[in-house]
C-alpha cells in the first residue's frame, strides 16, 4: 500500500508533465523523445500500483524497467546532437542503435530463450550504467549551458544510481529487495521539479512551459505539509506503540494540535512570503513573474482616487507592493526643495493625512535630510536606483556618492527609487522591508524596479497634467465668457454712440427721444444680463425661443444698429416663413454679419440682405450680400471663422463670426460663405423651419 502511494503520486506528476508537453505548438526531436519517454515513465510508474493491477510479477517488473531505460536511453541519445530533424535521424544514426542495443536484447530475449533473473538484473545495472555515461557525455558537450542542464543530469543521475543500488543488491541475494521496490515511486515524484526546471532552462528545445508560482507556491506547502503530517502521525504512533492505555489518547491530542498548529502556520502571510520567496529564488529563472506584477500594478493604480494624495499614495504602494515591502516615503522636488507628499506603514496602511509629517521629522534630524538631499542630488545626475545597505558594504559602487554612514545605520530605509520627467528628478521614493526579506539590487531588480517606477512616474506626472489641463480649461471657459461680454459691451457702446450723434439734430424731436428711451431700456436689458454672467460665471445663457419673422429682426437691426454706418444696408423679402428662434441671439447674429459687411465696403458701395425659403419649403434663407474688398479660400478656411482671431486690431474681440456660426449650427442651421478677392461676400444663413 505504501509503494502504491509513491507510484500513483509519480504517475500524476509525469501525466501533469505530459498534458503540458502537449500544449507546445513549437515542433522539435527533443520535445517529441521527451514526450515519448515522460509517457513511458507514466506508464511505468502506473501498471506498478497493485491497488488497480494486482501483484506484480518479477518478469513483468523487469521488462517495465528496461521499457523505461530504452526511452530515456533514446532521448539522451538525441541529446547528444542538436541537428536533428525528426526521430528517424536519431534511430538511424548508427551510435544511437549502439546506445539502445542492451535495452532492445533485454526486451527480446525472454520471448526467445529462458532468462536467469540474474542476468536480467545484470543487464538492467548495465542499463543504468550506460544512462550514467551519457549524462556525463551530454553534460560536457553543453559547455555553456551546463547550468541548463544541470538539473536534468542530476534528476536522471540520482534516479539511475538508485536503479543500480537495486539491482546490483539484487544481483548479489538473488531478488529485488520489496524495500527499494517501494521507494521507487516517491524518488522519482520528488526529484520531479528538477526535469521541469531543465526543459524550462533550454531553449533550444523548443519547448516553453508555463508554470505559475502561485502552482508551485500551493504545491510546495502541500508537501510541506504531507510531510509534517507524515512525521506528526509517527510520532503518534511511536507514543501509541509504548504508551500503553494513555497511548491513543495522547496520539488523538497530538493530531488535534498537530492541524491546530498547522493551519496556523499555513494562514501566516509571513510564512507564506518566505515560501514564496525562496521557490522564487531557487526554482525559477528570473525573480518577479512580470505578466502578474504588471497586471497588479496597472490594477492597483487605477483603483486610486480622483484627489492627488489619493494619487501620490497609490503610487508609493504601488511601488511597495511590487517587491513586498511594507513602508515607505514619497517626496516630490519643489523650487525650495523637496516635500513629502505620502507616506506608507504597515501600522497606518493609509495615506498620512499630514504630508509635511514625515518632512518635519527629517528636519528635526539634520543627518537623514542631509542624507536625503544627497541621494537626490546624485540621483538627478545619473538617475540612478540606489541600495543604501549595498552602499555600507561596497561604496564604490556608487562611484562619486558621499554619505555619512552612521546617519545611513540609523535611517531604516533600504532603496532610494527616483521618478524621472524630461531628464530631471520630478521625485523619489524611499522604501523599507520591515518585517519582509530584503531583495538584493542585482541587474534584474534594477531593471524591473526602473520599469515600475516609469509606470508609477508616469502615472503620478499624467494626473498632475490632468489637473493643470482641468484648470486651463476653467480659466479658457471664464475668458471665453469675458470675451463674449466685452464683445456685447462693444454693442452697447455702438448703441450708446449712435444716439449720442444724432442727439444734436433730432434732440426736440418727441420721436427721438422715445426711441432713445427705448433703446437706452433695452441696453440697459443687456447689461444686466451680461453683469449676471459675470457674477455666475456662466459663458453661455440660454435665451427664450420663440416665433420671428427673420424680416422684422433684420429691419430692426438695420434702422437701430446699423443706420450709423454707410452704405446702409437694404432689406429685400422674397418668401418668408415664421421661425422659433431666440430673438437677441439671431438680432446679434445679424448685427455681427450686417457690419461686417458694411466695414467691408466703401461708403458708395451696397449691402442687401435678401430674405428667401429654400425650394423644399424647410429651410428659411438668409443672404448678406456686399460689394466689399472679398476673402480669399485661405482666410475663409483658416481665420475667418476662428476665435480671437481678427483683422481689425484693437477695435475688434475676432468672434463675431465665430458666435453667428456657432448658434447657427446649434439650432440645427448652417452658415456658408462665396467670396472673391475684390467682387464682395455672400453669407448665407439656413435657418430651420419648424
């Protein structure tokens, strides 16, 4: 019962091995020999479990060997050339069939002669032999690459010297001790994680398995605890076997405490963190698996608040999170120097409410801000990530940086990360293992704490960008507000100015004056309205829509906005439909478009506004015509229509045109414009009926 534990655990791990062969698309010799020889040991290690087969036989236990020498014997064989390009160049290379020859007879011969046990025992220590020879020829011939194949040699090594202990102690009592027979299975199961890690390390096989660490991780502590309760049961048993009556009841305690003890140990983060560290260090190529870290990281960020310390916190844990640190302080450069903007412990766990706390306590201790603005300032030169424990014992590493190494003992933090923009310093974070394993800054940290400080740079400087552009867009909204006011005040002062020039000539006129009264209502309507905009901050205020028709506005427009400048302009109704529109906003619209025109044209020359219904009767038309100096293509559709962008100097804002096109356009219309260089404009204004 035993044996068939260790043998169906063997034959689970060489399945699990085998469906992730299967997986890889990439074609290669190596990848099918190992394919071919993982099965064979599958498939040894699994007719070995009496519990599904019944007892195993001597005759079938020796040829299921030696089926499983020849496997292994053919994949090394390929081993020993890497120009292969399928298994029939292996097979017909002549040392191949040398190689697999003793394997081949021993399969062979108990169908064509009687067979001593004896000499099959021999020919399986030959056998294992033999596999030792190649392991030594293959592991010379890797050269570089020794370290790839290392652990492969060793798996197959110590397996193989294993198989020649058992049957060259067979070959001396004349039978296979039942003792290594059942040791079998759990010496392959557990030197197992050696072949992954070989076909991991070689690249030219072709084969690339992913194994998770959080896998391995669940696995070793699964082991571990087989183990653990592997030793607690013999011990229980030890006390039940010479405790006599109190035997059972101190072996029931001892397991109950044993799982106590153990789900306690299990369920410590601390415990769990030196596990994973330590499978990192020893059973994978590079330390941090990049794919998980970079998803957590993108994750962690994005989960951050709108607020910057909200912002400048999600960064500093970030960065902690990322190599399983547990405090740390984040400064960012300021013009009178550096100020502290978050800070993280494993006893807060939040962002300090206080930025300048931490700042404070340094200013308190000379010696540490000392410290930190000369790791700033060197870092600012060369950008450098700087491991202050690595500075105590190698200082010339860090060729050009001068420390006091008593204020550096008593400051507590380990590595100095700077965040870069443009070139120069922006900030810089400095972080604490405390209770966690301290990482050594080899090439590799250095690299993935530099990508993640780009990340988290990056991250921190985009929100500072998202606040100014939020600002600038305030303070565009408030000036485009202004602008529009100043405009409208330059209308009123129109106004102002057109009854004040015909206030000598037709002061005693009755009509007169109450039409200046009325105008003078009416501006001072206006002003009200634009002064609320002001207090509100509000650029755009919406007006009331109602029924016009666009002839009466114009002609209104014309008689009191436009009388004061020539040519006057001429109203001309062809076909005319009412339309829902805001009346001061279309009476701007006009006055804009009108004087223009008139600015345009010389004082003998004419301006017509012509007001006429499309041809499908769902559009009202209107055209301002002059005979002014023109635009050519180019100002039309580069300047004409851009705000703040004028032609009259001083004595225009350049959003005349702007604001007609744009309410135009929102109430559905358009506005066109045909226009030649000396031969006058055309603004054709679609209004929509209905």
């Amino acid at each position: 019962m035993i044996s068939d534990v260790g043998y169906g655990l063997n034959s689970l791990a060489h399945l699990a091995l085998l469906l992730l062969l299967l997986t890889v698309r990439k074609p290669g010799v190596a990848k099918h020999l190992l394919v071919l020889a993982t099965t064979a040991t599958f498939l040894w290690s699994t007719t070995l479990i009496t519990s599904l087969f019944g007892p195993i036989s001597l005759s079938w236990l020796l040829s299921a060997d030696v089926l499983k020498q020849l496997a292994w014997l053919l994949f090394l064989a390929g081993c020993l050339q890497t120009s292969f390009s399928n298994i029939f160049d292996v097979l017909k290379r002549p040392v191949t069939l040398i190689i697999i020859a003793p394997a081949l007879a021993a399969l062979l011969a108990p169908y064509l002669l009687v067979v001593n046990p004896a000499w099959s025992f021999l020919v399986l220590i030959v056998l294992s032999l033999e596999v030792l020879v190649l392991l030594e020829v293959v592991y010379r011939q890797a050269g570089r690459e020794q370290w790839a194949f290392k652990p492969i040699i060793i798996y197959l090594g110590a397996t193989n010297l294993f198989e020649f202990v058992t049957y060259a102690n067979a070959t001396m009592v004349n039978q296979v001790e039942i003792g290594y027979i059942a040791a079998r299975g759990y010496i392959y199961f557990l030197l197992m994680p050696l072949l992954v890690i070989s076909i991991r390390r070689i690249h030219h096989w072709g084969i690339d398995i992913f194994i998770s660490r959080d896998v391995v991780l669940h696995s070793s502590l699964l082991l571990v605890a087989g183990g653990y309760l592997f030793v607690m049961a013999v011990v229980g048993y030890a006390i039940n076997y010479m405790g006599g009556n109190w035997g059972a009841t101190v072996q029931i305690i001892l397991v109950v405490m044993s799982f106590a003890l153990l789900a306690t140990v299990f369920l410590s983060n601390g415990f769990r963190t030196k596990i994973k560290v330590f499978i990192t260090k020893h059973f994978f190529a590079n330390q941090f698996d990049y794919r998980v870290e970079w998803v957590k990281l993108t994750q962690w960020l994005t989960r951050a608040g709108d607020t910057s310390s909200d912002v400048y916190y999600a960064g500093l844990t970030g960065m902690l999170n990322a190599i399983q640190y547990e405090s740390g302080l984040l400064f960012k450069v300021t013009q009178n120097g550096y100020e502290c903007v978050a800070k993280a412990s494993p006893i807060t766990n939040t962002a300090s409410t206080d930025n300048n706390e931490s700042l404070t306590d340094s200013k308190e201790n000379n010696a540490t801000c000392t410290t930190l603005e000369t790791l700033a300032s060197y870092s600012d030169k060369n950008g450098w990530i700087i491991d202050t424990d690595a500075y105590l014992v190698k200082p010339f590493d860090y060729e050009g940086l001068k420390l006091d190494r008593d204020a550096l003992k008593a400051w507590g933090y380990q590595l100095f990360v700077p965040f870069l923009k443009d070139g120069k310093l922006w900030g810089f974070a400095v972080l604490a293992s405390g209770d966690n394993e301290k990482i050594s800054l080899n090439w590799e940290v250095k690299d993935y704490l530099t990508a993640v400080s780009e990340q988290v740079g990056t991250y921190m400087q985009h929100h500072e960008a998202a606040q100014v552009v939020a600002e600038n867009a305030q303070f565009a909204a408030f000036n485009r507000m202004s602008a529009f006011v100043l405009h409208d005040l330059k209308n009123v002062l129109a106004q102002v100015d057109l009854i004040l020039a015909n206030a000598q000539q037709h002061k005693h006129n009755p009509e007169f004056i109450e039409d200046t009264f009325e105008t003078l209502e009416h501006t001072k309507a206006r002003m009200e309205k634009m002064l609320k905009q002001l207090t509100d901050k509000k650029a755009v205020e919406e007006g009331v829509n109602s029924e016009f028709l666009i002839s009466e506005l114009a002609k209104d427009v014309v008689n009191n906005r436009c009388s004061g400048l020539r040519p006057l302009p001429t109203v001309h109704v062809l076909k005319e439909t009412a339309v829902t529109v805001d009346k001061d906003k279309v009476a701007n619209v006009l006055y804009h478009l009108i004087s223009n025109a008139q600015q345009a044209t010389a004082d003998d020359g004419e301006v017509d506004v012509v007001i006429t219904g499309n041809s499908d009767n769902k559009t009202q038309l209107v055209l301002i015509e002059d005979t002014g100096s023109g635009m050519d293509k180019a100002f039309i559709e580069e300047r004409l229509f851009k705000p703040f962008d004028t032609t009259k100097g001083n004595a225009g804002m350049g959003i005349g045109a702007y604001d007609a096109k744009t309410y135009i356009e929102s109430i559905g219309g358009k506005l066109t414009v045909q226009s030649e260089p000396g031969r006058g404009s055309c603004f054709t204004l679609y209004f929509p009926i209905g």
